[in-house]
C-alpha cells in the first residue's frame, strides 16, 4: 500500500495546498440531504483507523447512483484532489472511487503498524497497573474487568467525535491517564493511587457500549442501551455487577470497609465530568474525584489540541482555526528547549 495516504496524513498536506492522493476508507454511512435550494445531495461519512471526514457527493455528479448504492461497512479506494476547506475541513475534488480489495484491504482493516504497536502498548501498562495495586479489592475487580470485558475495551473509542474517537481510542486514553494518576499520586501522597487508578479505568467503562467499534472495522454504530442509559449509569452498573462477582467476605476485615471501597469507586465514576451541566449527576467530593475530574479533562484537551495541529485549517503563520469544541483559535507550541 505504498501508493495510499490515510485521513490524518492527507488533512495535514492539504492544509498546505492541493493535494492529490489515493486513500484507503471504509463507509460508515450514508445520508441522502438536500440543500436549501432543495438540491439533493449525499453525505458519506468515511473512517479509518486514525481519523474520518465527509465526502459530499452532488446529484449532478456522475458517480451519484454509484455512491447512493454503497453498503455500510465498504471498503474503498478513493482517488482524488484533496484541500482543507475554513468551514468544512477535508474535502475531495475530482474523485473517483473503487473497492478496496485483497491484501490492500486486509492491511487497511489492521491499521497502521505504529498505531496497533502503541496501543499494545498501552494496553500492557494498563495492566501492569492493575497488577501491581495492593488494594486486593480493587486489583480483582481491575482483573475481572480486563478478563472479561479486554477484547471489547480494545476496540472502543474514548469519543464519537473529539477525543481518541478511534478504534482502540479508550485504551491509549485509559493509559495516559494512568500515566497522570501515577505522576499525581507521586507528587501528592495523600491520594488513594489504587483508588484514582481504579477510577481512571472505570470512568468511561460505559462506552463499551457507548462508543464500541465493530470487530473488523472502524465504524462505530449507536447502541441501545448507550443511548438510554449513557455511559456514566452504565458504568456505576457494570462496576456494581462485577463487584458482586468478587468473594468480598474474604475480605470483610479490611480496612477502609469493602462498602466504603465500593462506594468511593463509584463516586469517582459519577462525578468525573465534573459539573452537573456535563452529565455528572453529582461534583466531585473527594480528592481522588477531583484528580480524576481534571486528569480526564486535561488528556482530552491536550488531544484535540494534537489533532487540531495535525489537521485544523491556518489562518495565519503558526495560527490555527477553531476546532470543535474548543472555542478558539490555536497557536503553534513553542518546541523543545534547546538540547532537549
């Protein structure tokens, strides 16, 4: 696949001028609009393993019964000139498309090399933290989950749209997180590590049903119970469902009391957005749910301001447009210091 780009590569050189390129993608959906003249159009969302973009396909275009009739799940090559629109991002001009079949496909649907072999590694530590808590509470309910529950956490994105929002997303995100955790606890011992550890790994265990891509490929469908419950209920759910699992009265003479533990826990997973306009239906009340709180928000920032670089239209030298849901415009980071 010499010949191929992928989504995140393409945003960045087409942000320098027009690009032509040939592009693995996979169809996620497609969603026949019209403008408000009433021309009729399509909207194709297209995804890989790194990023997405829509590809707007007119009804005067010679290829729109052709894209009408692709199927949710399509693997295509897609060939064309390449810019970065101010208002609309990464857009396609002069294309043509064809299956994406054979080897090609095969590599395309495992994702980049670099990208499988940091989330391996991600997931490792992940587990080398839970391995070495000493809270034996905490350490089991950490192994069942991973046991049970490993191979649908390592294809859950972090977000449908502005963070990790990729397959495996969840788990580099878990994993610098914990990075975080461990780096806070050091500078501050007061804090339960074990405890805001456990928390960074169930704050967001909802999206497994939330946010889980399909096995094989990179779409990410809406799941029923995502969309009724939302991932923060169906976390304090899950971590009450696993805990039962536990032989908890092997450990009735610990201290703090296994109901205490349990409690903390899930306190961690329901305030850890923060505020109760952003779905926590309560605020952090403890100094792990407050670590936790600004350890989630800080990796998410820092995220979108990478893709922003990565990708966001310029405005001027070393001036960025305004990326969603950030409110403003971003300017390029000063570098490494001298020798670093």
């Amino acid at each position: 696949m010499a010949d191929l780009t992928d989504i995140a590569s393409l945003r960045t050189a087409a942000r320098e001028g027009r690009t032509r390129a040939v592009l693995p993608v996979l169809v996620e959906t497609v969603a026949e609009k019209a403008s408000k003249d009433g021309k009729p159009f399509l909207e194709i969302q297209l995804v890989d393993a790194r990023d997405r973009f829509v590809l707007r396909v007119w009804s005067d275009n010679g290829q729109f019964t052709s894209a009408q009739e692709l199927a949710t799940g399509a693997c295509l090559k897609l060939e064309g000139e390449f810019t970065v629109h101010p208002q609309f991002g990464l857009e396609a001009k002069r294309w043509s498309f064809a299956p994406l079949t054979g080897a090609a496909k095969d590599e395309f649907l495992a994702g980049p090399a670099d990208l499988r072999a940091r989330q391996e590694a991600d997931y490792k530590f992940i587990e080398s933290e839970v391995a070495a808590m000493t809270d034996p509470r905490l350490k089991a309910l950490g192994e069942t989950f991973l046991e049970k529950f490993g191979p649908r956490f390592r294809r859950t994105a972090a977000a449908r749209f502005f963070h990790h929002a990729r397959r495996g997303g969840l788990v580099e995100h878990v994993a610098q997180m914990m990075r975080y955790g461990a780096a806070i606890c050091a500078a501050n011992p007061v804090l339960h590590r074990d405890l805001l550890q456990s928390g960074v790994l169930f704050h967001d265990c909802g999206k497994l049903w939330e946010n889980c891509v399909e096995e094989g490929g990179f779409t990410m469908p809406f799941d029923e119970r995502g969309e009724l419950l939302g991932h923060i209920n169906i976390g304090i759910e899950l971590v009450n469902t696993l805990w039962k699992s536990l032989p908890v009265d092997d450990w009735k003479d610990l201290a703090p009391d296994n109901e205490d533990v349990r409690l903390h826990l899930l306190h961690l997973i329901a305030a850890h957005h923060g505020e109760l306009e952003f779905g926590s239906p309560v605020q952090p009340k403890t100094p792990e749910a407050i670590a936790l709180h600004y350890i989630d928000n800080l990796d998410a920032k820092l995220e979108m301001l990478a893709r922003g670089y990565e990708g966001g239209p310029s405005v001027a030298e070393r001036i960025y447009d305004k990326v969603k849901p950030l409110n403003v415009r971003l300017v390029a980071p000063l570098g490494p210091a001298p020798g670093a």
